[in-house]
C-alpha cells in the first residue's frame, strides 16, 4: 500500500513503522516495481495485458483513495526503508494475490 502514499509522508510513516516495530520483527511492502512495469508495458502487445500494466501503474481506481501516488522500484524504496533504520532489505517474490497475474 505504500504506492497509495504520498512520497513526502512516506519517510515519517516509515521511521513511525520502525518504531512501533517490536526488535527483531519484519516489515513487509509488497507493491508494484515501477520500473518492471514499464519494462513490460513497452514490450505488450495484448489488450488484457496493458490494461492490468496501467492498473500497476496508476492503481484500479475503484475507489476514490485506489490510486497510486507514486513509482518505487527497489532501489528508491530500500534507500528510503534503510534511511529509516531498517537494516537487512531483501528483494522477495510477490506473495499476494500479484503472484497469481
């Protein structure tokens, strides 16, 4: 869900999740990397699959706050999660329903 956040909030909310974290437990931020989307989307060719692209890109938009306010590849999101006082980002597979698509 940290896509549907504003990107000049998302440093306070995840210095605020550091916190209230109990030690040693794990965060988890399972959302869309921009920049595979993109990747995908230029070599797409069928309808289905552009339409669930743009959704990655822009949220399904079924509801007034299902949207995406921002573009996080791993890279801009782990310096973030570190800058907050995380320690040991991992890269995983998606484990939700994205995992299906």
């Amino acid at each position: 869900m940290i896509e549907h956040i504003p990107t000049t909030t998302v440093d306070r909310m995840l210095m605020e999740w550091n916190r209230v974290l109990q030690p040693g437990g794990t965060l988890v931020l399972e959302l869309p990397d921009f920049d595979g989307v993109v990747e995908s989307y230029a070599d797409a060719d069928d309808t289905d699959e552009i339409e669930l692209l743009l959704k990655y890109v822009y949220g399904s938009q079924r509801f007034e706050s299902d949207y995406h306010r921002w573009g996080w590849n791993f890279e801009r999101l782990s310096a973030r999660v570190e800058r907050a006082g995380f320690n040991r980002v991992n890269r995983e597979p998606p484990q939700d329903y994205h995992a299906q698509e």
